[in-house]
C-alpha cells in the first residue's frame, strides 16, 4: 500500500449532466474496459401539441411527428414538457436559447423560421422512414459560437441571420416562390458581374466520411455524377480523370443523409458555381433575405431588352411600361413579371399589347407603382433564378448583393434514394452513331428593333446526347443550301424574306463527325407582308379655334404601330364624295398615333389609311367630311380661276371636253408654229423633250387674277381650294411600263379611279408696296400681311401616261371682323376727342380697314366701316353728321343749328382686316 484516501460518503448533484455508475468484478477485468454509451442526449423545446403538451416524437429515431394540416403556435415553455429529439433545427435553438448556450432572449429568435426548417428536415425522403435531417453528436469541448452554428446550420444545409431584430433560419430546397425581380434598370450603374470556378477546380466524384453508428466507427461513402444528366461530359472518367473530393458530414450517422450532403456538394459543384454580384438601393434590400429566390433579366444575356420600368398603372390589369421602342412588351401568352407596391414579385399572363400598353389576363393585387420593375418571359428569353447568399451594407446607402445560379433539378438529384454511385445513363463513345436533333417547332414571330416592325424565324430543336454541335441547313426559295454550325438548341432567321424554307439538322460528335441520317421540315414564311391592313376605326374630327383634331382608334396592326404610318388626304368637296386616289396629300405621323392636328384647316373630307412597313396601305380610306365653323362676321372673299383658267399656263392648257385644267401631252414637230419658243397653236412645251414625250412631268399655271393691289397692307387668313382627279390618256395594256399590282381599278374594270393623280402645291408672291413681287413661295393655309399678292400653282406628276384633270382652282381671302374704339385711338384723350367749333372734324382710325378693291369685292368702298358717335357734353340743339368714311378715316360735324360747336365724343367703328 502505497497512499490511503478517505472517503467521505455526501449527496452531489451534477446538474444539466448525465452520469451513470457502472460496477464490475476486478478479477475478471484485469484493467478498466472501454465502454461504449447510446444516450439520446439533452432534452430540448419543442413546438405545443396534443401529445402530453407537444407534437409526438419517434423514440427510435428522434423525428419530430407533425399531424397533418399542424398549425405552429409557439413552442411548449414548460421546463418538464421538454423533449428528446434529433432535429437540428430545435437542437440549434436550444444552443441559441438556453444558458448552456448563448442565452439569447426567445423573443429576439424568429421561431416561425425555425419550425419551417424543423418540418423540412423531419420529412423523410420518398422510400424512407428517417428523417430527412438529424442531429446525431456529441458536444463537450468549449467552442466559437459562431463555428458552431456554422457546422449545425450546414448539417441541414441551412444559414442563420439577423434581421429586424430577429434571428431567423433559411433553408437551401426547393422553392415556388420568386421573392424578387432585378433587371438592368434597378441595379447600380446596371450592372450584373458573374463570376465562376475554373474546369480544373471542378470534381467528378466526392467522398463522404461519416460515423457508422452501426460499427460505431468512421465510415465513407462516395457519390459520382453519374446521375446528373447536365453534366454528361464528366461521366468519361478515362477522358476528364477522377476529380475527387473529401467531405466530413459532422453530427451524422446515417448513410443516406451522408449520400444527400455528398450529392449536395457535388451537384454545387458542378452547376451552382455560377455567382453574380451587383449593387442595389434599400428598396430592393429591404426585401430581400438569405437563401431567397430572386430573378435576373440582364439585358446584355439576352437577344433584346425585355424589362423595364412601369410608367403609369391605369387598372389593376392595365399597364403602361417605360419604353415599347427597342423594347418587347411581349405578346400574348407570354408571362408578365412586376413589383407590387409591397415589394412582392406578381406573375401574370397577357391578354393583350398596344404599344407599349400591357394588358393583363387577371388582375394585380395589390397593385404596383408608376416607377416599378417590370420584365416579360417569352420563349426565347427565360429568366435566371439565383439564391441570395450574402447581404451587405454599403458606406454609400446601397447595399452589394451576392446570389449563386438556382436549379430546381438540383433537390430532385439530392433526395433521389440510390445508395449506390447514382442512376446516370450508359456509357457513350465517339464510335456510337448519334441521332439527329428533333425538330420541336418552327414558328414566325413579328419583333420590333430600332422601333421598327420586323419578322424572324426560330427554329426550336432537342438535345442529343453525346453530340458537341448541331449542323442546321436550310434553303430558301431554291436559295442555298446555307449552313450554320452552332452548340444551343434554338435557331434564329433574323428579317427573314417570305418564301419555301427547307430546313436539315445534325448532330455533330467531338470528332466532326455528323448523324448519317437529318431531321428534315419545311415552313412557308410570309415575312413582314400583312396582305390584310385594317381600315382606320372610329375617325371623328373636333374643331379648336383654327386648328382640326382628328381622333380615331389605334391600329391592330403589329407592323403599322412599329414603324408603319397614318396617312391623311383631303379632298374640297363637303358631300362627302370625295375619293382618295384624287386627294391631296396633307401629311404622314407615326402608325401608333391616334391623334392628328391639321392646322388652319378647311372645308371638306379628310381621308385617312394605315400604312405598315412595307408601304401596304388599307383596304379602304375612312373619312370625315368637316363644315369650317367660321364667324358670321368674317368676311370671306372667294378668287376663283375655273372654269375660264385664263392665266399663264407652262406645260398647262386647258381641255374643254373635261372644262379642267390638264398637264399638256407630247405631239409631233409638224404642229409647231414656232420652233424657237417650242408652242402650237394651243400650247407652249419648256423642253424639246416633250415636244413628242408622253405627259409632261411638270407644269404651272399663273393666276389670271394676279397683282391683287388691296390698297393697304393688311392682315388676312388664306385658305387654297383645289379640286382634281387622275386619268390615263392609254387605252392599252401593254403601253403600261409600271407594276400590274400598282395598277389602278379600273385598268380591270373600266370603271372608277385611275390611279393617284399629280401633287399639287400652292404658291404666292407677296409685296408691301403697290409693286408686285415676283418671288413666290409655297403656302398652304395660313395667315398673311400683304398689300400686292398674287398666285400660282406647281404640278409634279410622276406618269408618263396619267393624267390630272383640275376642275376647280382658287384661293378664299379671310378678313377678321373687328371693332376700333376711340379709347385705341392715339389721338384721343383718355379715349375722348373734341369737335372743331369752326369747322367738320376728320377722325383717323388707330388701324386701316379694307373696304374693298375692285378686284376684291367689287369696288373700293363694298365694305366701309360701320362708325357710331356718342357726344358726352351734348347741349339743346346740338346734332351731329357722319361723312366721308374710308378705310383710313370719316368726318363727323357738331353743329348747334347752323353753327360748329365744340364738343367731347366718343366713337366706335366695325368692319373688317386690320391695316
């Protein structure tokens, strides 16, 4: 004996601990044995249930039980309704909670996050009975909390954070649900930077170390790609070599759950490496979370811009988007994306699109705001999830967000129950005869690019396994065979021409070696012709002051809205009789317009067609006959040349079967009378040229009433009035050069319009002065001031053989009716002027008025002013004359009997224009 120690028996507690005594015969264990425990460890709250106060647990294996159609309320406070569990989501909250732990206030914890996990994790996998997750480890040395929860988080696959004074748990599964939406325009400077691994840091197979609870030693399992049907090129291990990788599954026992973690890890790998970082402001910050799903529609990934900002909500269904111009808005079918005014992310269809006009299949609830994001999911553009990873502030108040790519197949792969490498396909080799690429569809789509309407073909075809590129062949209208080469599955004809296309596709292998046999289809394309423009709807015309605005429905029509045109004629007469082809053409604005504003307009019809890009009009013009709403005291002078037209004609005569003005025809050089000035008996040509040439391109006609001298410069509104129609001066077909499909009705039918007839354009000299000017310039309807005018018209024609019968011609000279008072009257004192007391008074108007000419109105005086005299002083016997009115003046006498007498007047005078 070497040392003696005494025992002193006493009572001890260990609390939160566990011990056991165990007692063994010394002669038969010679030294102390191992000795092996399986404890189900600390108890821990779990959620309230009708099972002695909480939800059932597994006592085999530590699942936590939930009923069907549970409703979490809170966890069960009492300390002896605490239960043994292995699910790491209640587990992670002890650690938080408890004072072994943080002991961090459950009021701070976000247990709604933490009982999602929990259901998440106790939910076992098709075909088994364990629980997807389980917690299954001992902790008995001090650690970094963070480090701790780091390792249980990633047990689950799962991150926990911090946000609005809560601590929450978010889970790595599969989600429905799109938190949020980025585009272009709600990221800093629009900017997404992606980022990824490089080849040789990728591995074809991870290796899983785990505790094997049943030989109660450290086990491994390894996981392959194989069942990966992405990434078919790392199956050849001979090729790309076996890139391994080690994983330790901590607090794990189970060898499925090792499986799924090592699935996990690999699948990250190989298609999650994807990352893409980007600056954003709080709006978008504030929404967002760890381990949420956002979408990315960045522009410079796809083959036009589709996204946006929403300009104006006019309904719950309708939208008015930032910009339709090098823009899609989609079309209908495809799915609209939008921010709501509560941050969330809504997906509808459209039913219907007018510019850049959305309207929605159902309605937004709630509804977004003007200054929203917006983005369409077409065919050919889908946009990429990604799942947030990191949230972080910024010192300039935006924040850096870092999302890795997000895909669905990933957690079908993970949970798929193969104990084994995996289900991947059979091996292929270079030797093996590939199948040609299935044709899926051929489809012609109207797209819009700069602003303009344009069609493209897209060819859609599947995937084939082992081939490196696909060979497409085409030929269009016996054109080609073209041929292109190229690795994605969806193939586009951009402003593609109308016509057969026959179209062969390829497979083609890593060795250039291409399928024997071809996926053959052929299409038939229109193009950008729409055979069938609808008219112009609803056409109503509204008068403002001296301006017409003419209303009418948008266009249906794709090509006209993107590029096309609405095209407006007039015609003089007011029976609404007036036939397009012999209109005059007044302007062209925008195909989307649905508002035109002729100013100073006039009498008569206003035709109007839509025109799409290729010059296609509609079937018929739609018209409105307007009735000019001019003052009764206006006064409206009419000049008018027909039916004499008398004036000076070049290229011009008159044809008395038609009693119109015509463009002279070429005739022979016998009719000439004088060779030098090139005229005959009836006309004169400008050029030998047409002395025997067909119609004359050109020609002008000169008023006969030219020189008009208004005896003043005055002020006055000029409106044109014209009336023609086209003829053709053939009577065969084959002496027509142009298009059979320009040519007009009646070349078939011998009735109606012959075709456009010649643009007719008004011109007028004007001086100041008595002297005539002989600069003319080109006017339509419009305001003037001018004493000397004279007119003229131009005539272009562009046919050699069409004709222009003018059967009407002359121009209304308009003279505001207006009022002159003494009180404008310079003269005046405070508006008040004094009689000669020895003689008649001559008063001078402040502005002449145009009384007439005999030219205009027949003589000099047809339209004195009307002037009326209010004496203020007037005494008995007074009386007073009015005499010798002018246009620059009258006379007025005060007289008492015989006598002048002095007296203080007012006057006032009315008539027309203001010189």
């Amino acid at each position: 004996m070497q040392s003696l120690i005494p025992a002193n028996p006493t009572t001890a507690t260990f609390p939160k601990s566990a011990y056991i005594g165990l007692r063994y015969s010394a002669e038969q264990f010679p030294s102390i044995p191992q000795r092996m425990y399986k404890i189900r460890g600390i108890k821990v709250k779990v959620p309230m249930g009708t099972n002695d106060g909480t939800v059932p647990i597994n006592n085999t294996n530590g699942r936590i039980l939930y009923p069907t159609g549970y409703t979490f309320v809170n966890t069960n406070n009492d300390v002896t309704k605490k239960r043994w569990t292995t699910d790491p989501a209640w587990i992670l909250y002890a650690l938080l909670t408890e004072d072994y732990g943080l002991n961090i206030e459950e009021t701070k914890i976000d247990k709604a996050s933490f009982f999602a996990a929990s259901q998440y994790c106790s939910t076992p996998i098709t075909g088994e009975d364990t629980p997807r997750y389980s917690f299954n480890g001992v902790i008995n040395q001090r650690r970094k909390a963070l480090d701790l929860i780091k390792q249980i988080a990633g047990l689950m696959r799962a991150t926990v954070y911090y946000k609005n004074g809560s601590i929450k748990i978010a889970l790595d599964k599969a989600e429905t649900v799109t938190s949020y939406l980025f585009t272009n325009a709600n990221v800093v400077d629009g900017k997404f930077n992606y980022s990824g691994l490089d080849k040789d840091k990728k591995f074809t197979q991870v290796n899983v170390a785990y505790f094997n609870n049943s030989i109660q030693e450290l086990d491994q399992v390894s996981v392959s790609c194989e069942g990966i049907p992405q990434v078919s090129n790392f199956q050849d291990e001979s090729k790309y070599g076996l890139n391994q990788t080690n994983v330790q599954a901590l607090y794990t026992t189970d060898r499925s759950q090792a499986i799924r973690l090592g699935r996990s890890v690999l699948y990250t790998n190989l298609l999650e490496s994807e990352v893409v970082n980007f600056d954003c402001s709080l709006e978008a910050a504030s929404i967002l979370e760890p381990f949420m799903i956002i979408k990315i529609a960045d522009r410079l990934k796809e083959t036009f811009r589709a996204s946006g900002r929403i300009k104006s909500v006019t309904s719950s269904t309708v939208l008015v988007v930032d910009d339709s111009t090098n823009t899609t808005v989609g079309v209908v079918g495809d799915n609209f994306f939008v921010i709501d005014k509560n941050g969330g992310l809504q997906e509808k269809t459209i039913s219907a699109v007018s510019g850049s006009t959305v309207t929605l299949s159902s309605a937004l609830n709630p509804l977004p705001q003007a200054g929203t994001i917006w983005a369409v999911k077409t065919g050919n553009i889908q946009h990429r999830k990604y799942r947030v990873s990191n949230i972080k502030q910024n010192s300039n108040f935006t924040f850096s967000i870092t999302a890795i790519v997000y895909d669905d197949q990933k957690y079908t792969f993970i949970d798929t129950l193969d104990l084994g490498k995996g289900i991947g396909r059979d091996p292929t080799t270079l030797l093996d005869e590939l199948e040609p690429p299935p044709i899926i569809s051929i489809k012609e789509e109207l797209i819009v690019v700069n602003g303009r309407a344009t069609s493209r073909l897209v060819l859609d075809f599947g995937y084939v396994n082992g081939a490196a590129k696909y060979q497409i062949s085409y030929k269009q209208s016996g054109n080609g065979p073209f041929v292109n080469f190229q690795n994605v599955n969806q193939f586009i004809i951009n402003d593609n021409p109308a016509g057969l296309y026959e179209f062969e596709l390829r497979s083609v292998n890593a060795n250039n070696v291409k399928s024997v046999r071809a996926s053959k289809e052929n299409f038939v394309a229109s193009g950008i012709v729409n055979s069938s423009i609808g008219n112009v709807q609803n056409l109503r015309g509204v008068e403002s002051g001296l301006n017409l605005i003419l209303t009418f429905d948008s266009s249906e029509d794709f090509d006209v809205l993107n590029g096309g045109l609405v095209r407006v004629k007039f015609h003089p007469s007011t029976d609404g009789s007036g036939s397009y082809l012999s209109s005059t053409f007044l302007k062209d604005v925008d195909g989307s317009s649905t508002e035109i504003v002729i100013n100073n307009y006039e009498n008569g019809e206003y035709l109007l067609k839509f025109i799409d890009v290729n010059g296609n009009e509609s079937a018929s013009a739609t018209s409105v006959v307007v009735n000019k709403l001019v003052s009764g005291d206006d006064k409206t002078l009419s000049i008018r040349e027909d039916s004499a037209f008398s004036g000076a004609k070049v290229n011009m005569v008159k044809d008395n079967s038609l009693n119109a003005l015509i463009l002279t025809s070429g005739t022979n050089f016998d009719s000439l009378t004088n060779v030098d000035n090139l005229t005959t008996a009836t006309e004169t040509f400008a050029t030998l040229d047409l002395v025997s040439g067909g119609i004359s391109d050109t020609g002008n006609y000169t008023f006969n009433a030219n020189d008009l001298d208004l005896g003043g410069a005055f002020r006055f509104e000029v409106t044109t009035h014209i009336k023609k129609s086209g003829f053709t001066t053939i009577t065969l077909w084959d002496d027509y050069t142009d298009l059979m499909d320009t040519w007009p009705e009646s070349n078939f039918t011998g009735t109606g319009e012959t075709g456009e007839s010649a643009t007719v354009t008004f011109k007028v000299a004007k001086s100041q002065t008595g002297t005539a000017s002989t600069s003319f310039e080109t006017f339509t309807n419009t305001e003037m001031t001018a004493r000397t005018i004279s007119f003229k018209i131009d005539v272009l024609n562009d046919s050699g053989y069409k004709n222009v019968a003018i059967s009407e011609l002359g121009v209304n000279l308009i003279f505001k009716a207006r009022t002159e008072r003494s009180i404008d009257n310079a003269s005046a004192t405070n508006g008040i002027l004094t009689s000669s007391g020895s003689g008649a008074t001559t008063v001078t108007f402040a502005k002449k008025f145009f009384t007439g000419t005999t030219a205009v109105g027949g003589s000099t005086s047809a339209f004195n002013p009307v002037v009326f005299i209010n004496l203020n002083n007037m005494q008995s016997g007074d009386f007073f004359t009015i005499d010798s009115v002018s246009t620059s003046n009258f006379v007025v006498s005060v007289k008492n009997g015989s006598s002048f007498v002095a007296r203080n007047f007012t006057y006032s005078a009315f008539g027309y224009g203001s010189g």
